[in-house]
C-alpha cells in the first residue's frame, strides 16, 4: 500500500515519498484557467496548504511531480511563472508583530531572486517584490495561506486589541492587491474565516469567493467515491480490525463519524485529516477536534448563553462573513468547521446548519456538558456512555 499522506503539506514531498494522492488536479486546473484572483475559506486541515503546493508546483513547471494525473497532458508546462508563496502559520507574528513579520518574509523571498527591496513599510515592500519580480521573471503567481491566523488567534475578548491592530496591519499590507493586477498571473488566497466588508475584504472585494460555489464545493476534503477510489486497500486493511462489523456495516461507521460537511447542502466530504488518522490507528476517535480545542468557542457560548446547535436556520449574510466587533457564535462555528451546512433555500437565502457528523458532535457535547457541569472536559465522555448505555437497557 502507498503511504498516507499524515502530516505532509507539500505536494513534491507527498509525491516524492509515493504517498496517497486524491487526484484534485482537474478541479485546480479549472481554477487556473476560469478566473485570476481567488478566496477560498475551509476550516482547519482541511487541505488548503496542499492545494496551494500543488499550485506552485504548477506554475513552476514541474512535470515530474503530475505522471498519471488528470492535468499531466493538459497543462502548458513551459508556462512558468515566478511564485510568492507564504503561510502566517509560519510566519512569526506572535513575537515580532504582523508588520515586521511579514517585512522579514518578504525581505527572505526576495533574496532568494537576488531582488533588493527598499520600501520602509510591508505594503511598500510587498509592491515593490510583485513589481521588481514581474520585471525580472515575468507576471507573479501570489499564494497567501491562513491570511487570518493573525486575527483568530487572539479573538477572546481580552486580545482583541491585538486582533484589531493585526486586522489594521493585514488591511494595509492586501490594500496593493487590486491596483498590482497587471503584474499578477495567479492569486489564490485561503483561510478559516471571512471577516465583513468593513475589515480587511474592503480592499479585496475584486476577489471571487470560491467557499459557497458550487463548482468548487469539493475541491478539497474527500468525497465517497474518493475515498473508495484512492483508500481501497486502506479501508480493507482497517476493516480487519473490525470482526464483528461487515463491510457494508464498517462503511457506515466511517460515514457517520467522519464524513458530512457540506458547502452546498447536497455533496459532502470527509475531513481529510480525520480519515487519514483513522485509517492509520484503525479506532474511531476524535482526531480533529482533538487539533484545536475550542477554548475560545466555550467562553463565548458562555457569554451569549448558547449551548444549542442542532438544526439550526442562518441567513446567507450570516454565514458569509463575520465582524470582529460585534462577533456572531454561529458565523464562526460555522466557518471553522463545527456546524456544515445540510440544506439550502435558495429561494428565500436561508441555509439549515447542523453538526457534520458524530465526531465533532460527541466532542463538542462533551466539552459543553462540561461547561454546564463545571468539570473537567476529560471526566465527561464516561457519564455520557453510561447514561447512553441506560437508555438502551430500558
């Protein structure tokens, strides 16, 4: 069996090492080839950083990495173009702020063009790189992952200056974005969440918004059939662990814990990182919640005293975006990936969000049953068996 891809990010790696690759080159190729200018909101480990690779690897004409892939015969591969390419997870924001961060990263990329920057503010460097590197090797390709890290981080209501003044500082640096667009190939842009057209969207609204598109709804995440394509041998292997389950019985388990979220109410895909991690230890466990508790969730749930998510109705004006000013619980467990959209009306704009399948759901009640009981959220998973297994004896 080929390796799962746990943990790799970069599409030459995950090539390199003969890992599993769910083939997205045909939706990525429609991306290229549609528009130029892109946002794309997914929750966490979701697949945005490989999607972005794959893209870069694209434009940097490396064939090598796409033999018996969908886009391998279709593509020009001596359309090369320069790429800007930076994640904010790696990006160390914390410490030295969001504008010195990003000078630093900037000044970087540009050493490696032998391309001296003079600007005396991100924004100034930023449009001098897109300009200076334009000149030297052609119209850039600008790849931009987790933009919002900086913001979400600090979105308690203790660290919300900070939040403000990265918001402030992240406006100013995508402000160059739209006057630079005879110097850019290719803008993608991804992230967890979507703040309102008064933060820093004011400046990108030429951007076309991928999250609720229908033709996009699977570009990352893994559909049935991919997962019964590509995993095959994965899944048999798993299943025998699982004796007194039969294949047909085994499928729906991994259905109902890990597939589910929806963009469009109508198709669903499995987390990647959760189904990958199962696959891997074969035990139905909490493998994304457990990446990212929601501390911040909790103390917000708590300050608005709502602890109910099941069948849920929002408005598409809700879902879309959010203020950091005035922060909505449901627009946000929606856009990190705690709620998923179940059903659409499209008549009338109103969208059904509901939990995306048990995993999320078992984590979540838990960690709320232990904030009603003030417990530890370690000592709620055995009350709830229990009180489950009750039931079922009555």
């Amino acid at each position: 069996m080929k390796k799962l891809p746990i943990g790799i990010q970069t599409f030459s790696k995950l090539r390199e090492d003969d890992c599993v690759y769910v083939d997205k080159t045909e939706f990525i190729y429609q991306l290229l080839t549609s528009s130029r200018a892109y946002f794309l909101s997914r929750p966490r480990r979701f697949g945005k950083s490989m999607t972005l690779s794959t893209i870069k690897s694209i434009y940097q004409g490396e064939k090598q990495y796409f033999n018996g892939l969908w886009i391998e015969d279709k593509w020009n591969w001596e359309k090369i173009h320069p790429v800007i390419h930076f994640s904010f997870a790696s990006i160390d924001y914390h410490h030295l702020g969001v504008e010195n961060a990003l000078m630093l990263t900037l000044q970087q990329i540009a050493e490696k063009h032998n391309i001296v920057l003079i600007g005396s503010s991100h924004s100034q460097m930023f449009q001098e790189l897109i300009e200076k590197l334009t000149a030297l090797k052609g119209r850039v390709v600008i790849l931009i992952d987790e933009y919002d890290k900086p913001i979400i981080d600090f979105l308690e209501k203790e660290k919300r200056p900070i939040a403000e003044q990265n918001r402030a500082d992240l406006r100013q640096f995508y402000s160059i974005i739209k006057d630079a667009d005879p110097y850019i190939e290719f803008f993608l842009m991804t992230g967890v969440s979507k703040f309102s057209q008064t933060g820093i969207f004011s400046n990108l609204n030429h951007l076309k918004d991928l999250t609720l598109n229908e033709n996009f709804v699977n570009l990352v995440g893994y559909t049935p059939n991919e997962l019964n394509q590509y995993f095959a041998e994965w899944i048999d292997y798993a299943w025998q662990s699982f004796p007194d389950l039969s294949k047909e019985q085994f499928m729906a388990h991994i259905r109902l814990w890990y597939n589910g979220y929806s963009w469009d109410g109508i198709n669903t895909v499995y987390n990647p990182y959760s189904i990958l991690n199962f696959l891997d230890n074969r035990s139905f466990e909490n493998f994304w919640f457990k990446t990212g508790t929601p501390t911040f969730l909790l103390k917000l749930m708590r300050e608005q005293n709502d602890f109910l998510f099941n069948n849920l109705t929002a408005s598409d004006t809700l879902i879309d975006s959010y203020d950091l000013e005035n922060l909505n619980l449901r627009t946000i467990l929606f856009q990190t990936g705690y709620l998923t959209i179940k059903h659409i009306d499209k008549m009338n704009g109103i969208y059904t969000l509901d939990y995306p399948n048990r995993e999320v759901e078992q984590a979540m009640s838990n960690y709320i049953l232990a904030e009603l009981l003030h417990a530890d959220y370690t000592a709620t998973a055995i009350p709830v068996f229990n009180i489950k297994a009750a039931f079922f004896e009555k």
